[in-house]
C-alpha cells in the first residue's frame, strides 16, 4: 500500500515542480556603496515553466528599480521575501531589454512562485510591474528611404488609487494574468520615449 501511494502522489509532485520553473544557483552579491545596489559574484538564473532560460551574468549590477517603488510599502522591497530571486532576475531583463517587456513581467511572476510566493501576492506584483515597471518596444520604421530601427522606453502612469483598487480586486477575485492584463490595459495610460540604441 505505503508503494502505491508513493506512486501515485510521485507524478503529481513533479507536475506541481514542473508548472513553476526552477532558479538556476544562489544569489551571490556583495552590496554596494551607494546603498541600494547589489553586484552579483557569480552567475545566476532561472528557467521558466515553458523551460526558457533567464541567464544574468555575473557582475550584473540590480537595484530593485523594476519593482515600482510605490509598491514597496504594500509588498516589500524588492530584495526582502520570498520574491527576491525573481526581483534580481527581472531587473536584469529590464535593463537589457532583449525579451519583450510582456514576457519579462510574466517570468517575474512564474519566478515569484517559484520563490514561494503566494498565489494572490504574486498576481498584486505582477499587477504592479505591467502598471507601473518598464516598458519598451523596438520602433522598426522606413524613413527618407532606409531602415530606421529605435529603440522606444513607454512609461505606464497609473494613479496610486487605482492600484490600491487592483490589488483589493485581485484579493477579493483571484483574477487571471489576462483579466489583470485587460483591467491594467483600460486605465494605464503610456508615454513613449526614444532611447539610443
């Protein structure tokens, strides 16, 4: 008996493992002097549900910056809990800006469960970084007779008291991420910026 349920609950365990991804070794980084940033001292990771790799190199240097900061006071900082691996991950992503911002904040969230985040607490975050983290596209347009390739920064502004009611939203109805997509679409209003490439 004692082996059949072990065979039983086995396949169910590795399913649960599998859906969440895994993070590939352990945030080394020493602080740095101004405070607030953190080098990393050896490389580290995470591979997504669908089994996509997220290297970030060694050295990499993060902040916690793609972690809007008015959300702080609501979930934490973003190097404290059980998100902090996803943070590191997500804020390299952001700054390099190689993957599309969409699938980025969608690996921070797989990412947070990963890390042990609850359910509703990873969705109020992930609301938090489509609302208000980075944005960007890449503006690929025919001009005077060439190519013009630009590189486009959008800043999503969404007032404070609409976020208070997504998160209360989010709390009273577990949403799914394309009913938070669809309800953050409707009331966030983006600003493009030309970066250099």
């Amino acid at each position: 008996m004692k082996y059949l349920l072990f065979l039983i609950l086995f396949p169910v365990a590795v399913v649960a493992q599998k859906t969440k991804g895994r993070f590939v070794g352990d945030v080394v980084a020493q602080w740095l002097d101004n405070g607030r940033s953190m080098k990393l001292n050896k490389e580290f990771g995470y591979i997504d549900p669908n089994g996509k790799k997220w290297d970030v190199p060694k050295n990499t240097i993060v902040d916690g910056a793609s972690i809007p900061q008015i959300f702080w006071t609501i979930i934490g900082g973003p190097f404290e809990g059980t998100y902090r691996n996803a943070s590191v991950v997500h804020d390299y992503y952001c700054v390099v800006k190689t993957e599309d911002w969409k699938d980025v904040h969608l690996m921070f969230y797989n990412a947070c469960l990963t890390g042990g985040t609850n359910l509703i607490k990873a969705k109020i975050m992930y609301a938090a970084v489509y609302a208000g983290g980075p944005r960007w596209r890449i503006d690929m347009s025919k001009s005077h007779g060439g190519n013009s390739v630009k590189m486009m920064a959008q800043r999503a502004i969404v007032s404070e008291d609409k976020l208070t009611e997504i998160n209360k939203w989010i709390e009273k109805n577990n949403p799914s991420l394309e009913d938070i997509n669809n309800k953050l679409d409707k009331i966030v209003v983006v600003e493009d910026k030309v970066l250099k490439l």
